[in-house]
C-alpha cells in the first residue's frame, strides 16, 4: 500500500509504534526473567561456576531497571518528545539486554556437554522469537537486540572447528537472517496498520463534517470496510511469499542433512514454520470474516471424503500424543460450502487433540430431525459450565496463562462459531470437566451427485517424481531457486522462468515436452498464470499439454474466483515440500480427463 506520509505523519506513527513497545514491554520483561534464571538453573547444574550467578544477577539488575523505566513511562506524561525519548531508552536497555544474552553465548558454550549446549542453544535461539512480535515495533530494538544475542553463539558454532559445528553454526546464522526479515515484515505490516487507521480517521472526520445523516455514516462502514480487505488482501499476500520460500529451502536441507541431531533442530524450525503457517492463517481469517469478504457456495458433495483428507492430516498428530483418533465412514451427502466446513472441522478437530491428554477423539455423523450432526468427541480436559460460552471470544483461552504459542492464539473456535453463522446453521456442544467435550454442526442431507468426482489426494505414499521435466514460472527469484532446488533433489528436470515470454523461449516452440508446469497466478507487468499457461497450451498444437497447478500468494476473493473460473488447479502458499510432492505425485499417475478439476 503506498501512501504519502510527511514529517508530521511519519513521527505520528514511530510515537503509536514506541506506544505498542510498551505496552507489551511487561511481557518482554516477564520472558526475559523466566528464560533466564531457567537457563541459569540448568547450566549450573552441570557446569557449576560463580560466572553464571554473575552473569544471572547482571541480567536481574537489567530487568528491574527495565521494569522501573516501563512505570516511569506509563506514568509520565506522554508528550510527543517525551514518548520519542523513551523509546531511545527502550532501545539502549534493549542494547543491553542483547549483549548480555550474547555473552552467554561466549562464556557457557561447553561443546564436550552436548545438552548443556542444546538448551544453551535453543534458549537463544527460542528469545529471537520470542520477543519478534514485541521488539519488531520498533525494527531497529529488535535488531539491536537479536543481532548481539546471536552473533556469539553462531561465532562460537563456526570458529570451533570441525564440519558439523561450522554447519550448525551457518543454519543458526540463516535462522538469524529469516528472523530479521520477519520482523521487518511485521514491522512494515504494524506501521501499514497504523497509516490506515490515520487515514480512515481522517475520512471519518472529513464525512461528519459534510454530513451526519445515516446515509453518510453507511456510506463510511463501506469505505472502511473496503480499506480493511485491500490492506489484508496486501498483507495476506506479502506474509506468504517469504514464508513459502522458507518451507521449500527448508525441504531441501531436509534432504542434505544426514546428522540426527541437525535433523532434530530442522525439525524444530520446522514445526515453528508450521506454527506461524497456522497463526497467521487464523488471523486472517477472522479478519476476513470481519470485512464480510467470505462468500458461501452451497454445492452437494459426500462427508466421507472431507473425513479421509482430514484423516491424513491428523492421524499423525493424535499418534504422537499416543491417542486413539477415530473416523466414523459414512455414506451421507449434504448441501453446504464443503471449503467452510472442512475449516470448522479442522478447528474442532485440532482443538480436541490439543486439550485431550490421553484417551480417544472421535469424527463421524448422526441424523437428527432430517439433518445431520457431523461431530467431534473427545475424551480431553473439558469446559467448566461457566465458562462454556466464554471460548467462543476472540483471544480467548481458559488453559493457557502464559500464552503458550503451541496452544494457539485462541481463535479457532471464534472462527467456528463466526463460520457456522456464515453458513447460516447451527454449532451444538456440551462438555463435562475432566470427562471431555462434544462439539457439532448441523447440515442439510441431500441425495448424491452423480456427476461428482473424488479428488482427495493420497497425502502418503506419493511414487518418485524421477525423470520428470517441471517448468517453473514465478516472479520471485527466492521461490524460484527454492523450487529449482527442492525438485532437483527429486531428480526432476527443472526449468525456470520469471513470465510468460521466457517460458516459451525456454520450451523452445514445443519441442521440449513438460510434463507438469508450477505457475504463479499474480506476475509482473500485470500478466497472470492464466495468461502464461495460456501460451503454453499454444505450443502443443497435439492436445497434449502438460498438467497444471497454479500456486499463489492471494486470497482476495477476486482473486480467487479469478483463478478458479481458469479451470486449473489451484494451491495457496505458503506450501510445505511434502504436500508439494505429494500433489504432484497424485496429478502426474492420474487419468488426465481430470486435469480441470480443482485441488484446494
């Protein structure tokens, strides 16, 4: 979004942003104490030494002098000078407090204890994203505080002498790189946010003064409304990109590592990709639900096959919690928005996994008044009577005082509740504490379409990709080589391109044969993927173009529908390398008279 921002407006915004710095400071503070007398606890315990005493008390005097400026600035008043020079002082501490988690970097890195440097490591490494949300307020704090708490420690990593160091050492340096790169998209996206609520307090002013009647004051929701999905839309898009270039470098060095331990810390950084996937979906899907953006599209489809892909997707996250999760078949179809319904099925299903601890979960339908309730019962912890409609609040969460990031932000039932009137129908549920909970959407029973086609794909057991010829098409030059990479490693044959033109100087008028194409919908100088494979389709004059998958960054509904009327198929990013290779693998063993079916 551009906007034109003059001194004024510009010191407007860095005075919200220090106010948001402090606002969440007592978070910052609390985090910094825990992590650090934890860490304290477990390096003395295997390397007793006075120098981490010391070096405890030196960060305990740093947070009470933290603490104190925190108080001083909430209780002073907040001129427009004043708030500027506070934010330089938050900046200094925060100086501080980098070097001193830095040095602990320095003095405890005990390569011979092997899980003293492991908690060494990950504390560290576990502050850097911890304190992104708050810190990337003000992008030069965070820098100023991730820079030297990392910058020890990859020294140490890669001074120390030997391959596997020198390499753990670089993978914390890129993680250091992608941490910065995230704050500063966070940042950019805060300071967006902030320039828009300027500008529509602004045009709220401007339209009360022109005219107070209700004509004018609908006529503003809708400018405002307008204003939000474009900002979301850009920020939506703007998250995933990065985001989607990380999970494929990620697959690459998933297939380059071979030490267990390294392949435990990538699983790590993946499982922290897979979080942020999931918050920042979550955000911005209530966001979208916000500004009315959703559209509904009833169509008849089976219930079974919405169970076998959500099968898939969470039989591996009950196993690992060793519970029994079970998946009633059923024949039943229903007219409903078979997209919407997955989604309120993934929160429930997801929910009840996180708060079951042992026992079962089972999915599956039963009839009730001509409807059925499709539902999930778990076996978990349960909901006190009290507090039973308090879990459908945004941010709301009755089990986690310390906002435990694995626990989520406390949306997906917000999301139910709110798609579930989306849908116009209704959510049921019951919970007992300590016995667990039930909750349930009713739908509509319909009879079978015969015209429909099964395009769940097989998420396990994909054959090779070997041999195969891929064209790339993206303006990204990151995607790109990450794709390049990523299938290289499978043994594809890659070509790449940045636009439609290159793509066709590349396939060399058809005499090259593709056999799937990757395009990015959204490219440069306004040209779309339905453009480029449009172009492509021309080269191969014997009906036997490659098969096709649009991948894009957009979930503007115009967007959307724009690519689905293009009768190709159709991924979001950001996209994992498994579920890459596993759609491909389904589309390229399939009969090709389903090529213009869509996969979500």
């Amino acid at each position: 979004m551009k906007s034109d921002i003059n001194e004024h407006d510009h010191k407007r915004t860095t005075i919200e942003c220090i106010k948001v710095l402090y606002q969440q400071s007592h978070i910052i503070i609390l985090s910094n104490l825990a992590a650090s007398t934890a860490l304290a606890l477990i390096l003395f315990f295997y390397i007793p030494s006075f120098a981490i005493i010391y070096w405890l008390l030196t960060i305990y005097i740093l947070t009470i002098l933290r603490y104190v400026l925190v108080n001083r600035f909430n209780k002073s008043k907040q001129t427009s000078e004043k708030i500027i020079q506070y934010g330089n002082y938050f900046t200094f501490t925060t100086i501080a407090s980098g070097c001193l988690w830095g040095s602990a970097g320095l003095l405890f890195f005990t390569p011979e204890s092997l899980l003293v440097l492991f908690f060494l490591t990950l504390t560290l490494t576990g502050t850097l994203v911890a304190s992104l949300p708050s810190l990337s307020a003000i992008i030069h704090t965070y820098y100023a505080y991730a820079i030297p708490t990392a910058t020890p420690l990859i020294y140490k990593y890669i001074t120390y002498g030997t391959f596997d160091f020198a390499l753990f050492g670089t993978l914390i340096f890129v993680f250091l790189l992608i941490q910065l790169a995230y704050a500063s998209i966070h940042n950019k996206t805060l300071i967006k946010s902030i320039i828009l609520r300027f500008e529509n307090t602004l045009l709220i002013n401007k339209l009360r003064k022109q005219n107070k009647t209700a004509e004018a004051a609908q006529l503003n929701a809708e400018m405002a409304n307008i204003s939000k999905t474009k900002f979301f839309a850009a920020a939506n898009h703007d998250l995933r990109q990065p985001l989607h270039a990380m999970f494929l470098f990620l697959g690459v060095l998933e297939n380059e590592i071979d030490n267990t331990e390294h392949k435990n810390i990538l699983q790590k950084i993946q499982k922290s990709n897979n979080t942020l996937k999931v918050l920042l979906d979550s955000l911005l899907d209530i966001s979208k639900i916000d500004a009315g953006v959703i559209e509904v599209n009833h169509i008849a489809f089976p219930i079974q096959e919405l169970l076998d892909s959500l099968w898939h997707e969470f039989k591996s996250h009950a196993d690992e919690k060793n519970l029994h999760i079970k998946f009633v078949p059923t024949r039943i179809w229903v007219n409903s928005d078979p997209r919407i319904v997955e989604r309120i099925l993934r929160n429930l299903i997801s929910n009840a996994i996180r708060y079951t601890h042992n026992g079962s979960i089972i999915v599956g339908c039963r009839r009730r008044n001509g409807n059925i309730l499709l539902s999930v019962y778990d076996t978990g912890i349960g909901i006190p009577e009290d507090k039973i409609t308090d879990i459908f609040q945004e941010f709301h969460q009755l089990n986690n005082p310390e906002r435990d990031h694995d626990k989520g932000l406390g949306l997906g039932l917000a999301i139910v509740s709110r798609m579930t009137d989306l849908l116009k129908t209704t959510l049921h549920y019951d919970s007992t504490l300590n016995k667990g909970s039930m909750f349930a959407i009713e739908l509509p029973v319909t009879n079978p379409d015969p015209e429909s086609i099964n395009i769940s794909i097989p998420w396990e057991g994909h054959t090779t990709l070997s041999g195969k010829t891929i064209l790339i098409v993206d303006d990204d030059k990151e995607i790109r080589d990450g794709l390049n990479r990523l299938l290289s490693n499978w043994q594809c044959t890659v070509i790449t391109a940045t636009d439609g033109n290159e793509a066709i100087a590349k396939l060399g008028s058809g005499i090259i044969k593709v056999d799937l194409a990757l395009v990015d919908y959204r490219l440069q100088n306004g040209e779309t993927g339905k453009d480029v494979l449009q172009k492509i389709n021309n080269l191969y004059p014997d009906n036997k173009p490659p098969a096709i998958i649009i991948i894009t960054g957009d979930t503007a509904p115009d967007r959307i529908k724009e690519a689905n009327d293009s009768g190709y198929r159709l991924l979001h990013k950001p996209l994992s390398a498994s579920k890459l290779r596993a759609i491909m693998s389904y589309i390229l063993t399939k009969d090709t008279k389903n090529t213009d079916k869509l996969i979500q």
